[in-house]
C-alpha cells in the first residue's frame, strides 16, 4: 500500500524541516561570540524563495537580534507568535565531542550538532508552518508571526524585546516558545531577582599586629546569613508547585597574599514564584545586608544594585495557547502534563509584559548545552503535526 497525497507531502514537509535545520546547525552562532549573519541569511533566503514576508530585527543600537516573519489573515483578529532562538550556547570542550559541533548530520535518527536540540529545529519547523499557512490563501482572523531570536543564549533576549518594542508589530495574544521536550507542555516558571551585592572594609597588610576584619570576612558572613534566610515553601493552594530558592552564584574579591581585601563583590540569584515576589526578594537581601553592617561595621556601607527582574507566571491548561498546545498533543495520543520549570525563561520576559506564553514542547534531545547535542527526528512528523494544528485552533478561534 502506498502512501496517498496527504501522507506523501507531510513526508517532504518534513524531509524540508530536517534540510533547513541542517543548514542552520552548520552556521555557527554562538551567543555573543558568532556574526548572526550567515545563520539568519539562511532563513532569509529560504523565507524569501516562499514568499512569506519577514524583516530583520535591531535593538536600540542598531545591534542585529532577530528575524520576523510574519503572515497576515484577510480580516482584524488576534496575532499569535511562534518563538525559536537562532542562537546557540558555547561549545564547551570541543575535544569530548564526538562529531563536529557544526556537523549538522543525521546519523540513526538524530540531527547532531550544537543547536539542534535548542533550537534551530524548531525555528526550521516554525517557518514552514508560516510558509504553509502563506501558500493557502490566509483566510482567517489576525495572523501568525514567526520570531527568530539571535540574542536568547546571551540572556538579553534582545530578539524578543526588539519584537515586543516595534510599532509596526501586531501585539501577540500569546507566544509557543519552541524549547524541546516531548513529555510536558512547559506552562510556568518562577520567576528572579538578580543583584550584585558590594561589601566594604578598611584595607591593610595581612602580617599587621592590628587585626582588620577583611571584605573577605564580612562578605562570607553575608553569605551565611543568605543561605540560611527563611523562604516559604511551595504554596500548593495558588497553583504553582515551586518555591523560592536563593542562590550565590559569584564571589570576586581580593588579590595576592599579603592584602587583607577591601571589596567584595557578590552576584545573587534568587528564583521568585507569586506568593514570595521580586520586592520580598529585595526586602530579604537588604534586611540581611543591615543586619551585616550592624554585626561587623565597615566605613562604607554595603550597597545592593539590582541587575534583573522577571515575573513567575503560571498559565492554566485552559488559557491560550497552552490550551490548543495541549489539546492537539493528547488529540494525537500524547500523555502529556502541564509543568512549571524551576528555571526562568523567555515566558517570564512575556508575562512581564501580560502576554502569555508556553516555554516548551518538542522533540527529545540529548546534550543540551553540554557535549554532543542532539536532536532525534523520529518524533519529528508527530510534533510538527501538533503544533501545527495548535496553530489552526489558534487562528480559527476554535
């Protein structure tokens, strides 16, 4: 038995995702390290052979950070945006790689190379679903916009705010973020509240007969007192399963031998959810930091500079689009749940900004971030179908 036309053209839909994310892998654009360029032309040229209108992205220094396509229906109605990073992380050690991390390759299944899994095949999936919906003659409501974002893995999200600022832009009634993973529908995340914290001593000579209480002390002392502040737990009745979670992530300070430092720098992380916010966060560092000053007292006070800040968000099943997302996914015979992830994303950005989001759903993967990255593709047909009639549902206001 043969396959009939449906069957055949999902085959070259699918043959073309795996070629465009292909070329994509073997372009290197690793965050704040690779020319986006030669990555973004390839989806230009290819979204430019298909006719689908889209244009270049730049920040507010005239710094490339995206692509956006864009489909328009026949009629005023809601716009909804599928979202991928062109961009990659580093490579790491590319002597415990087993292939090129530009390999781009298939080999048993899987399309290796840095990029792969996050998330070059997904922004290869997302333009032909808007080449598709171009090819038939929109007739719907409002429109689909395609974002490509070349500036995630810096964590500038520039891409994502470069969209969000232009005025020539539909406001999108909700964004799927195209992170992968096959068992869950990524719905929420906690939030953060990121500081650098900079404590102050009296310097001197580590071989004085006067005793100084070094920075070193001091900032080790703030340490304590942060890691063991008393954070809620997980408040079950609003819905969201996580907790607040404080974290020291850098610690610079002193030089040498024979200097007792005189600052020292701190960067914090803390991860927010809705019952413990940014401002409980804040409220938290800067009774700790009095209590310091007030323990072991120092010339200069020790100063708190708030360096970021996002929201939690949690959509529930039946909001948009989690909804069509989730929806489609069990329609095709998926047991697939809802999640709230422990690490913030580009969904916290767009809560910030009241728009909702989903932040993953996708093939399976291997090596993300680390060695070997790769993508498998046999899930690939199943994935691309689902997120395809999510769309549908979306634009037909079903």
């Amino acid at each position: 038995m043969t396959d009939g036309p449906w069957e055949a053209r999902q085959d070259e839909t699918i043959r073309s995702v795996v070629q465009l994310a292909q070329e994509l892998v073997r372009r290197p654009s690793r965050g704040g390290i690779d020319d986006y360029g030669p990555v973004l032309s390839v989806l230009e040229e290819w979204l430019t052979a298909r006719a689908v209108p889209h244009r270049r992205l730049h920040d507010e220094a005239g710094v490339l950070v995206g692509l956006l396509a864009e489909v328009a229906g026949d009629r005023p109605g809601p716009w909804w945006t599928l979202d991928a990073c062109a961009d990659t992380a580093p490579y790491g050690d590319t002597t415990r790689w087993s292939f090129p991390p530009t390999s781009g390759q298939v080999q048993d299944g899987w399309l290796l190379g840095r990029g792969a899994a996050d998330s070059k095949l997904a922004a290869a999936m997302y333009c032909h679903i808007a080449a598709d919906l171009a090819a038939s003659s929109p007739a719907f409501a409002g429109g689909l916009a395609v974002l490509l974002d070349v500036d995630e893995h810096t964590g500038g999200f520039g891409g994502a705010r470069a969209y969000l600022a232009d005025p020539h832009a539909a406001r999108p009634a909700g964004v799927i973020i195209g992170y992968p993973g096959m068992d869950e529908v990524v719905v929420g995340g906690r939030g953060l509240w990121r500081a650098t914290l900079t404590v102050h001593a009296p310097s001197g000579h580590s071989g004085s007969s006067r005793t100084v209480t070094s920075a070193i002390t001091r900032a080790t002392r703030l340490v304590a007192m942060l890691d063991a502040a008393d954070l809620p737990s997980a408040d079950g009745a609003s819905g969201f399963p996580l907790g607040p979670k404080v974290t020291v992530t850098a610690f610079h300070g002193g030089e040498g031998f024979s200097v007792t430092p005189d600052r020292v720098d701190i960067n914090l992380d803390i991860r927010t959810t809705p019952s413990f916010d940014a401002h409980d966060a804040e409220t938290l560092v800067r009774k700790a930091v009095a209590e310091l000053d007030a323990e072991l007292p120092a010339p200069v006070p020790t100063s708190v500079a708030e360096v970021a800040s996002w929201p939690a968000f949690r959509l529930q099943e039946h909001e948009q689009p989690a909804a069509a997302l989730l929806s489609a996914a069990r329609a095709a015979g998926l047991d697939i749940r809802a999640k709230t992830a422990g690490p913030s994303n580009i969904g916290n950005l767009l809560a910030g900004h009241g728009i909702p989001a989903t932040a993953g759903f996708g093939v399976p993967y291997e090596g993300l971030h680390g060695i070997d990255e790769r993508a498998s593709l046999a899930e690939l047909p199943a994935v691309y179908a689902i997120h395809q009639q999510a769309v549908q549902h979306l634009l037909g206001g079903q």
